[in-house]
C-alpha cells in the first residue's frame, strides 16, 4: 500500500492508506490537510508498519517515524459493534 502523512489544521500528524493504483500526488489534492510530512509505500512485517521509499511528486520521503503514526493512528479505531 501507500500513504501519506499530512499536518492536520492543528499540526498533528494523520496517515492516509491507498492502493498503489493511485498516484501520491493524486491522493495529495483530494485531501484538505496542510503540508505534507512523510510519503511512500507501507508493509506489516512482524507487527510492525515498514516504510520506504516516497513520492518525488509531491517530494516526500518516507520517515523513520511514519510506521509508528500510521500503528497509533489504527489503535485507536472505534470498536466494531
């Protein structure tokens, strides 16, 4: 998969998960967020979110950090009924 890690309005960092179908820079304009922190593809590898790689559209890279946003941002997903 690929995300992107944007600012929210109160500069808190907020992942976006895709297919690999759709460009970064594509997923970018449909988003109203500010700037864009982090970009890339996205694995699950031993419980863990891997990052790599990045989007030279929008020239974001994948950061060191981006696993752990994406794995807080998930956590907290209202429980299915």
């Amino acid at each position: 998969m690929k995300y992107l890690v944007v600012e929210d309005f109160a500069g808190q960092p907020i992942p976006f998960l895709f297919p690999d179908r759709v460009d970064h820079a594509d997923m970018r304009d449909q988003l109203p967020y500010g700037r864009v922190l982090g970009a890339g593809y996205v694995v699950l590898k031993d419980g863990e979110f891997v990052c790599s790689g990045g989007s030279t559209e929008l020239g974001a890279m994948a950061r060191a950090e981006d696993g752990s946003v994406i794995k807080e941002s998930l956590q907290h997903l209202p429980a299915a009924e």
